[in-house]
C-alpha cells in the first residue's frame, strides 16, 4: 500500500466525452504526476504538478490538462476523448524539497475505456 | 533522459536468483538508477534504488559498476508472486519529469 488513492477505478466514455480522474497523494508528498499507460507498454509521463503549477509535461496535446489542490490532491481531465485515450491512467505522488525529489509511488491507477 | 535497454522476457523456475541486467549508456553524473515492478492493472511499485557499487533491500540487490551504464537487478530466490513487469529507469532526482519508462521486461516464474 503506498497511500496514493484514485477514483474511479474503472471508466467507461463515448469518443467526444470529456472525463475527469482524481488523485490523493501520500501523507507529505507535495508533487503529483500522471502517467498514460496503454495495454502492453510502459507508462508514458503526461505532467507533473508541484505547489498547485504544472512542473514538467510530456508529448501529450493541451486536451490532457489538471490541477492540484491545496492539500496536494490532483484531477487529470481529457478533453474531446478519442478511442486511443483508452488506457491505464497512474498518478504518483512524490515529495520534492531542497536537494531533489525523492522516490515516486504510484495509486492503483483507473481504467478509461472509450467507445 | 537517458534511455534505457532491457531484455523483453524472462523465464525462471520457482527458487531460483534471478538477474535483470539494464544498459543505460548515456546515463548523465546526476543521474539515478530506479527499479520498479509491475503487476497486471496495478500501479508501479518501487523496489530499489541506487548510485553507484551495491545497493540492498529486503526484496532485491542493484548492481552498479564503476561506469554506471548498466545495471542489474537481483531478485533472490524468486517466487511466482515475483511474476511481473520489471522497469529500469534513469533520471536525475531533481527532474520535474524524470521518469521515462520504456517496455520493462516480463519476467515469468515457473513452478
């Protein structure tokens, strides 16, 4: 168990659809990055967020935006679904402080399928 | 971001040390050397981490030698709960996006 919650666990959207996924970090992470990760390969870095800022950002189009709450929770939303949004989405949360960020634990992820 | 190679799969039998050796050639000073382990619809989960020389933990060694542009995991005495996804990944701790995944290996345990 590492601490990082996600809902929902499973999705099911129709191409066009918007959709929103939530994140809660592990006690004393302040940082929040999401992964895509489709059947087969490895997860794909989309963004992470530091102090409620985006704080870095993969090759993914501007439809794939977030936030990050005060008390570091996080939402991952996708704009104008298509079916290859159809993936794992991972969250992992981390703590960054003077001297690096420390080591990045990942929620149980949630599964979007677009039809 | 230093990229990393990995062979695809591997097969083991039940009881038997297991060796996933990583090359990540253009690995930069900062750099860390990260493992994780992947099991079917589930996060990532951190297994060990690492510098430089040996790195222990109570589930796995890291392997670095004096160059650092590999690496190998060593998972003693493997059991089938040990099947899974195993990723190598390099980055500097200070990154903002420092984890790049590539397609890990499949290690497959056999009774």
């Amino acid at each position: 168990e590492t601490g990082v919650t996600q809902s929902p666990t499973h999705l099911i959207k129709t191409r066009g659809q918007q959709v929103t996924l939530r994140c809660s970090s592990q006690s004393g992470h302040n940082t929040v990055s999401w992964y895509q990760q489709a059947l087969g390969q490895g997860p794909q870095f989309i963004f992470q967020y530091y102090r409620e800022e985006e704080n870095g950002r993969g090759n993914f189009p501007p439809r794939f935006s977030g936030l990050q709450f005060p008390n570091y929770s996080s939402e991952l939303n996708v704009n104008a679904l298509e079916l290859d949004d159809s993936a794992l989405y991972l969250c992992a949360s981390s703590l960054v402080r003077t001297g690096g960020q420390e080591t990045q634990y990942f929620g149980p992820g949630t599964r979007l399928l677009v039809l | 971001l230093a990229k990393t190679t990995q062979p695809i799969s591997m097969d083991s039998y039940e009881g038997q040390e297991v060796n996933i050796t990583c090359s990540h050639n253009n690995i930069a000073t900062n750099d860390y050397i990260t493992w994780y382990q992947q099991f079917p619809s589930q996060g990532p989960r951190f297994i060990i981490q690492g510098y430089k020389t040996k790195v222990t933990n109570e589930v796995a060694s890291l392997f670095i030698p004096a160059d650092r542009k590999s690496s190998t995991l060593s998972l003693p005495r493997v059991s089938l709960s040990d099947t899974a996804v195993y990723y190598c990944l390099v980055g500097d701790k200070a990154g903002a996006n420092n984890l790049f995944f590539g397609t890990g290996t499949r290690l497959t345990v056999i009774p």
